[in-house]
C-alpha cells in the first residue's frame, strides 16, 4: 500500500504574540495520522498565504523566510524516506521526532545488537568468550539479511517488532538458512536476550516474545564408544598434524575439558592436590564455575610428549576450534568412525565413556565437567549397553545366595 504523506505549514492565528507575529507551524500527514509542532519562527499574519503555505512580498525577510520553510520541506521529507528504507512502520510522529531531533538511542533492533556485541567484545576473556561474541555478531547479520530479503529495509525500530516479525525470522533461518530447530531456537534467544535489555531499560513497554514460544528438539548427544576410541588412540597417522590434532582430543576424552579450556590450559592449570597427586583446576571460560580433574595416566603422557616444544607457555598445540573440527573429519574417515566427530564429542565421551560407564558417580562427573547443575550433566550423558551388562551382572552375584534358596524350594 502506498503510503500518503504530505506536509503543510500554516500559522497559528490564536496566538498572536505581543509583537504582533503568529508562529508558524508545521503540520505531517501520513496515511490519515498527524503530528504538528512549531518551527520557531514567526510572520505577521498579512504577509502569510494560506493556500500556499508561504510568505509573500520580495523582502529580505520574506524571501528568507520562504528559503527556511523550503529547507524544513526537504529535511522532513529526507527523514521520511530514511525511516521509510530501515523501518517497516513509519509514522507521523517518528518523521516528526526524528527532525526534531527527539529519536530515543537504541531505538532500532540492530543498533542495539551492535552496543550489545561492543559490550561483549571489551568482555573477552573476561568472563565472556569470543564464541559468545561471534554468535551475537552472526545473529545481527542474519537479521539484516532478513530484513532485506524479507521487508526490504536496513532495520527496523524496537516498538515495531511483533510477533509476526519474529515468526518470519523463525522461518527464514530454517528455509533460507536450512537452520536445524536447536540452530533456529539459539538465534532466537539472542533476540530475545536484546529485546530484554530494550524492555528492562524502558525503551520498550510491550514484549514481542509474550506469545512466542522458542521450541527445540530433544537430540541425542553424540560420544565414542569404548572400541571406538581405543581405534583413534592406537591409529598411527601419516601427517603430523592429525597426529597432534588426535593427541589434544584424546586428552579432552579424559579430561572432560572443552575446546576453550584446553587452549587456555598452562602449567598453573596443573597442581598436586590433597592426595598428592597431579589435578588439572581452573575454571571454565564459558561459565565461570571452577573445575578439578585427577590427571589420569593418558592425558598426563600427552602433556609430557609436547612440554617444552611451544613457546608461548601453553601446554598442548592447539589450533583453533574450525580447523581441529574439520581436522578430526578426517581421523573419522581414517579410522571408519561414521559419527559426526566434532572437538565437543570428546566432553560427551568423557561423561559417558570414560567416567559415567566405569561406575563413577554423576555427581563427580557433574563436579569434573564444572557444572553447576546436574541436569546439564544428564544431557551430556548416556547410559551403554556395556553399563546395562555390567550393572545386572554385579546385581546377578549378589543375587546368587537368595537363587539358591529359591531353587532348594523347587
């Protein structure tokens, strides 16, 4: 539909100044809504025409008058197609405010997000991860390509945001993006994580995600079975830099450790514990939470097989986190493992595999993993078979005196 927009200047003829003078004021129209306000100038009322919205006479002081009205006519009219090009809605009141100089900061969804992922940026290392940071950025630009692709603007103003808009979102990312439902729903609660900041600072009253419900999909967390990591640590490699990328995934299997803990990972990290034995401590990147590990036989072998070969003190020559995911596709191959391997496989092996599946208890694997919460534990973790087997075998010896008996009855 296409929009009506019209400007008219008029004076007020009910408030006549004591000079004599009537302000002149102005007057928007945009599809039936109006917003008036003053320009700060004043004309005597004989010298107005009415039907013209303009002073008449050849005099300095017409003529400059006439020049300011026609800059105010062109000023206005810019707003209005700038508004019009980054907003879905425009209105009387936003060209009004807008020229007058009156836009609320923070007002449009991505200027927003971009104070949102500076506040982050400074925050790096600092109990925010560059991850964090990245996926924040990643989620602005999927939006300013959403708007393109789906309103044809640049961005669009917090209070105009609606259910409707993030539904449309919602659907662009899993069509246009091929985004999974898990995928969809994390950019979702980053916009949702800027729309709280909008409402908890006033900038908006009415909450677009009221009504919006983020849904995700239960997904089985992928981990190594026991034959399968016995095949990736006896595999010998014929390029050093699988070799390398193997080493640092086989210690987070026992460890636990996720990718950014590991590379952070330096010889303060380990220390002899209450037992007198070697502990890995520290606290994790992404959370905060203090973690203690017990550094077992094969991760300590690795730290040993690469110390004092890097210079900048790390323990482990890690690289980074794109390049060891793809890197560990081909030790897949190699090796005839068929599941999506990825670093963040090695934290589910060491939940399932190594720890939980050899009888420790969740609340150790829970403390080890730095998890605040057991439930998050229980997402990493899955019971085995092998677990099943060995479980009702112990309960089938302890079952044996009572068997017995029973078949003395017979």
């Amino acid at each position: 539909m296409r929009s009506t927009f019209k400007i008219l200047f008029y004076i007020k003829k009910n408030a006549i100044k004591s000079n004599g003078k009537a302000p002149v004021m102005a007057r928007i129209t945009l599809n039936g809504e109006i917003a008036q306000f003053s320009l700060k100038c004043e004309v005597n009322p004989s010298e107005w025409n009415p039907g013209t919205g303009r002073t008449v006479g050849k005099s300095a002081a017409a003529q400059k008058l006439n020049g300011l009205l026609d800059n105010f006519r062109a000023s206005l009219t810019q707003h209005y197609r700038e508004i019009s090009d980054r907003e879905a809605a425009v209105t009387a009141e936003k060209v009004r405010n807008a020229f007058l100089g009156l836009q609320m900061r923070n007002d449009s969804l991505l200027d927003l997000f971009e104070e949102h992922c500076k506040n982050l940026e400074i925050q790096v290392g600092k109990g925010v991860s560059r991850d964090t940071h990245q996926k924040y950025l990643r989620t602005g630009n999927r939006l300013r390509d959403f708007m393109n692709y789906k309103y044809r603007i640049s961005d669009i103003n917090l209070k105009d945001i609606n259910h409707s808009f993030l539904c449309d979102f919602e659907i662009y990312l899993k069509t246009i993006h091929s985004c999974g439902q898990n995928t969809a729903a994390k950019f979702m609660q980053r916009v949702r994580t800027i729309i709280l900041i909008a409402k908890s600072n006033g900038w908006i009253h009415a909450d677009p995600f009221a009504n919006y419900k983020l849904q995700t999909e239960k997904t089985e967390r992928e981990f190594l079975n026991e034959q399968e990591l016995e095949r990736i640590i006896q595999k010998i490699f014929p390029v050093k830099r699988l070799e390398q990328v193997r080493d640092i995934f086989v210690f987070s299997c026992f460890t636990g450790l996720a990718y950014i803990d590991v590379f952070n990972l330096r010889e303060t990290n380990i220390r002899t514990a209450f037992d007198n034995t070697l502990w890995i401590m520290g606290k994790r990147v992404k959370t905060g939470v203090s973690y203690r590990v017990p550094l077992l036989d094969i991760p300590k072998m690795i730290i040993e097989k690469y110390r004092g070969s890097l210079s900048g003190g790390e323990l482990l020559p890690v690289i980074t986190n794109q390049k060891m995911n793809a890197y560990l596709k081909e030790i897949a191959d190699l090796c005839g493992i068929t599941k999506n391997l990825s670093f963040h496989v090695a934290r589910h092996t060491f939940a399932t595999t190594v720890t939980l599946s050899k009888g420790v208890s969740i609340e150790s694997v829970s403390k080890m993993l730095g998890h605040t919460n057991i439930k998050t534990t229980q997402i990493y973790a899955r019971i085995t078979d092998d677990k099943i087997k060995n479980d009702m075998a112990m309960l089938a010896d302890k079952l044996k005196e009572m068997e017995m008996k029973y078949a003395a009855n017979l």
